[in-house]
C-alpha cells in the first residue's frame, strides 16, 4: 500500500528521530510543520515572525496557517509516491482538513503511527535535546551523543538547544497536546488505521517494529 503516514506522538516521543529514519527507508518525503515553521524563521518570512509568537510559548499555530501550508506541501511532485506527516495533524479540525486535502489530491492516509512513551520520560528527553542549527538533526546530551560535543556528525553544523526546550513551554505544549491532539488517537482509531509503538525500545528494535507495520 501507497506509504502515506502520519507520525503522531507527544513532544518528546521521538517523531523527528523516528521520521528520519523512515523517510530515508521508504525514500519518502518527511514534511514537519515545526521544522517548517522553524525554517521559516530562519529566513525571517511573515509567517515566521507568525509562527515564533506562539512556537516560543509551546502553543499551537493558528489552524488556518499551518493547514494551508500543509495542503501546498503536499500538491507537490515529490508526493505522489507517499510522504510522512511529523507533527500534523495536532488538531481535529485539522484531521479534517486533512481527510479533505487527501480526497482532492487522491492519497488518503493509510497509516497513523502512535509512538507511545511515558511522560516521566518525555520531560528528561526534552530538556536534554539539542539539535543540529544547520540541518536538524536531533541529539540528547547522555543518550543520543553526537562524536564530538556540540558538533553534528552529519554535516558538522552546530548543535544549539530550541526555544521551546524548557520546562515552561514543555507544559504548555503537554497541556496543548492532551487537550487538543489526544483526541486524534480515537479519530484515527475510528479509521482502523492506527498502531501503536513503544517508543521506550531501542531505536533499532523500534524501527523493526515500524517496519512490520508498514510491509
Ligand atoms: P514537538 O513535537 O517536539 O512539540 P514540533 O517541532 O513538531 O515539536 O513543533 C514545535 C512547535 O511548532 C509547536 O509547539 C507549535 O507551536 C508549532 N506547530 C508544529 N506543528 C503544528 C501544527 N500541526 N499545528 C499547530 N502548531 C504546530
Ligand atoms: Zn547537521
């Protein structure tokens, strides 16, 4: 079947990591709304400037904004033989947009992963994560070092911590998350198109494990 995914989990559960890898398996594009958000705050754009107000806080961008940069991604070429979706949809509104997205570009989603991790452990996950500026590359100081501190290994961009990985926006974005994505666990359940993963297990296992789901 057609890999048109959705990656849907806590802050901290492990999307990013998971996505890359998964992307790269399947040669798939991997399309984050926060990666896209933070690129466009890289190069100081209106919907950068947008986006920070509230990414900084640990809310969610407005619907209307993020769904239509969602639904102009994906009318792209590069879609057609499936893509990932990391952090959309984050609300159900935009679950619905989405089914609608799907119908006109004919690629409805036929796989919803939920990576399941406990919140004990998100906290300590999000804290310690540092992250690649130039290319992204999520890194955590005790348990996903990279070779040489402070430096990624894949492209030797510098490794800074976001914004938003602190203790005051991770609530809010706890809060943001149970409050307004949980809901999509039993939207998508609804479907019969949603698994669930631990993602507690090794990141190798873990991805063994995605890869039963998607054969
Ligand atoms: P995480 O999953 O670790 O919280 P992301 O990089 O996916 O981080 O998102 C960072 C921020 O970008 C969110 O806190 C939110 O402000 C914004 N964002 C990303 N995706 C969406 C979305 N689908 N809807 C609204 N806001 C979003
Ligand atoms: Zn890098």
């Amino acid at each position: 079947m057609l890999k048109t995914i959705i990656l849907l989990g806590a802050p901290g559960a492990g999307k990013g990591t998971n996505a890359k890898r998964i992307t790269k398996e399947f040669n798939i594009p991997h399309i984050s709304t926060g990666d896209m958000f933070r690129e466009a705050l890289k190069n100081e754009t209106e919907l950068g400037k947008l986006a920070k107000s509230y990414m900084d806080k640990g809310l969610l961008v407005p619907d209307e904004v993020t769904i239509s940069l969602v639904k102009e991604r994906l009318a792209k070429d590069d879609c057609k033989d499936g893509f990932l979706l990391d952090g959309f949809p984050r609300t159900l509104h935009q679950a619905e947009e989405l089914e609608k997205i799907g119908e006109t570009i004919n690629r409805p989603i036929n796989y919803v992963i939920d990576i399941n991790v406990p919140e004990s452990v998100l906290k300590d996950r999000i804290c310690g994560r540092r992250v690649c500026k130039n290319c992204g590359a999520p890194y955590h100081v005790t348990n996903l070092k990279p070779k040489v501190e402070g430096v990624c290994d894949l492209c030797g961009g510098e490794l800074i911590q976001r914004k938003d990985d602190n203790e005051e926006a991770l609530k809010t974005r706890l809060d943001e998350y149970h409050r307004q994505t949980e809901p999509l666990i039993e939207f998508y359940s609804k479907k019969g198109i949603i698994h669930e993963v631990n993602g507690t297990k090794d990141l190798d296992e873990l991805m063994s494990d995605i890869k039963e789901i998607l054969k």
